[in-house]
C-alpha cells in the first residue's frame, strides 16, 4: 500500500470533526505535545497535562475536576 | 511450554476449524493459522506461541495508549509474535507479521516480573502485535493472577463466546478502530468491520474501561462521511469514550 504520511494538519481536522460529538479526543503519535491534554467537560479546567514524556494529573482523589467537581471518565483510584 | 488451544471443533479425519476468530481457518494436520499462533498437530489445535513473547518491557501506560486509566503509572508490556489480521499498513510488521525472535516467558515468571518492576501497581498490558491470539495464555495468567490488573491493546477480531470468557478477567483495553468500512476491512485488513464494532459495544455494556484508537491513513480511511460515521457510533455508545486519532507512518517492507 502506498499513502503518505499523516500531518499533524489531517489529525487536526479529524479531531475537529470527532469532537462535535466527543468529549474526549487525542493527536497520538505526533511529533508536537498538542491535542494531548484532557480538559474537564463542564468547566474547561485542564485535568491532566502530558507532553511526550510527562503527564501531570490535577483530578481530584477519585477523579473529579479540582474547580468545578465535574467526575472524569476514567479509572483514576 | 505446550498447550492445547481453545475454541476450536474437529471435522472429518484430522481436520479442524479454528473458532477463536471470525477468519475460522480450515486447518489440515500439520497447518498454520493465518494468525501463526495455532497449529493442527495430528487433529489437536495447539496454542504454538504459548508464552513465547516478542518484547518485554516497561512503559507509560500513556504510550498503550491509555489517557484515563491510572495516568502516570508504569505498566510492564509484552506481546506475541503474532497477529490474526493482516494489514497493507501495519506499523510493526516485523514482530506481528514475520518470524521475530521470543523468549518464554511463564506466566509465573510473568508474575515475578511485574512484582520486582511495577510493584506500586499490578498491572501488565498484552500489546506491541495481537494479544487475542495468545488467547490461552493471558486467560492462565489472569485466572492466576486476579490482584493484576490486565490491559489488552487489540484489534478487537475475536469471537463473542471466547471474548465473553476472557473480558472478566480484563480491566482496561484499548481497541483500534482502523475505519469505519467494510471494503477497508476487507481489502487493506483481510478481515470484516462488524465483529469488531460488535465487540466495542460487548465491551461498553461489560464495563470494561474502553478507550479507541484510529490510525488515521490519508486518502485511505479519512473520508469526512467515515469520519462522521466513527463519529456517530461512537458517541452512541458513550460521547465520553476517549479516542486517539494516531498518525500513520510510512512503512518500507
């Protein structure tokens, strides 16, 4: 199979279609640190932050957003 | 190690059909599955790569990847040489593919593994090729092990009966939706789209912690109306199911 290479500008535009509907979408695989961080769904608080070799966790004890209280998808405890 | 497959019935003479899989390979005696993991010896269906892993290693569980379960945390990795789709794409042909060196590794070595490098979380991912056709030794290990937590990174091409015995003993998986196309599956994977969409929703309704990816190919899979499509299926399950939209890299076979 022959295809180019995925830019970071395709997954931009995928990500853009997906998140009219999804609340969770991420740029995997990229060379840039963007559409890596989960933001709360309510309030918009970034929840957690991650580059390609950190990821820092605000989320509550049980996974819940430190400003509004909003709980995040996931298993965090 | 041996071990005898599961999933499998017997034909006439030595002859069987693998039923782990919807590919349900006829196999004579002495055949391969397309998958390289199952062997017919003299009318017994054999799990040949049991325990034998392509690579072993530790990493963030960010890389599986998986973005909201257990963020930060190591995770000990390790995969067969082996895989039961056979992708015009494939970003690790060479482990998943083509014959590629192993170790064995016991699931009580396995065990002691995880122990000595992941001792603040239990927990170990069965990823790099295709974990679902090392069926029968991640059950073992998981029905020996229940305080380790298991991660699957799969493709998701498994049947419902042998999937449903194996999903109690998981606890998070990501599952690659490679597009949302029959004649993709078909042409560029060898395989079908409806299995795997009815595994996701298998895996939503067991509660098993979900997440996606989408090797996103451009021209290939990246319609706006398949994007649409994924789009829609997806936020019916669950608008918060997180999903990786991960880039394709050129391969030179």
């Amino acid at each position: 199979m022959i295809a180019p290479a995925t830019k970071t500008e395709h997954i931009a535009s995928a990500i853009k279609v997906f998140k009219e509907s999804l609340v969770n979408v991420y740029g995997g695989n990229l060379p840039v640190s963007d559409f890596m961080d989960t933001l709360c769904r309510s309030c918009g608080t970034r929840l957690i932050a991650r580059t390609h070799g950190k990821t820092q966790n605000f989320l509550n004890g049980e996974g819940s957003c430190p400003q509004c209280g909003t709980k995040a998808y996931g298993v965090y405890a | 190690m041996k071990r005898k497959a599961m999933y499998y019935r017997n034909e006439e003479d030595t002859t069987l059909v693998c039923e782990l899989c919807p590919k349900y390979c006829v196999l004579t005696d002495g055949a391969l599955g397309g998958c390289r993991a199952r062997k017919n010896l003299g009318g017994i269906l054999m799990a040949t790569n049991y325990a034998l892993a392509t690579g072993l290693s530790l990493d963030r569980i960010e890389k599986k990847p998986l973005y909201h379960y257990y963020p930060g945390s190591r995770i000990l990795s390790l995969g067969p040489n082996s895989c039961n789709l056979q992708c015009s794409f494939c970003q690790n042909y060479q482990i998943s593919q083509m014959h590629a060196a192993t170790q064995e590794i016991s699931p009580e070595f396995l065990r002691d593994v995880i122990a000595q490098h992941c001792a603040e979380a239990l927990q170990v991912a069965f990823t790099y090729t295709e974990p679902l056709t090392w069926y029968e030794y991640i059950l073992d290990f998981a029905r020996e092990n229940p305080e380790v937590r298991i991660v699957l990174v799969t493709n998701g091409y498994i049947n419902p009966r042998p999937l449903a015995e194996l999903l109690p003993h998981v606890s998070a998986m990501n599952i690659d939706l490679k597009a949302m196309s029959e004649s993709f599956y078909a042409s560029e994977c060898r395989g079908h789209l409806e299995p795997v969409l009815e595994n996701i929703r298998a895996c939503v309704a067991a509660g098993v912690h979900l997440e996606l990816t989408f090797l996103l190919i451009p021209g290939l899979n990246d319609a706006p109306s398949e994007l649409m499509a994924m789009r829609d299926f997806i936020a019916e399950l669950n608008p918060e199911l997180p999903l990786h939209v991960s880039a394709y890299h050129r391969i030179i076979r």
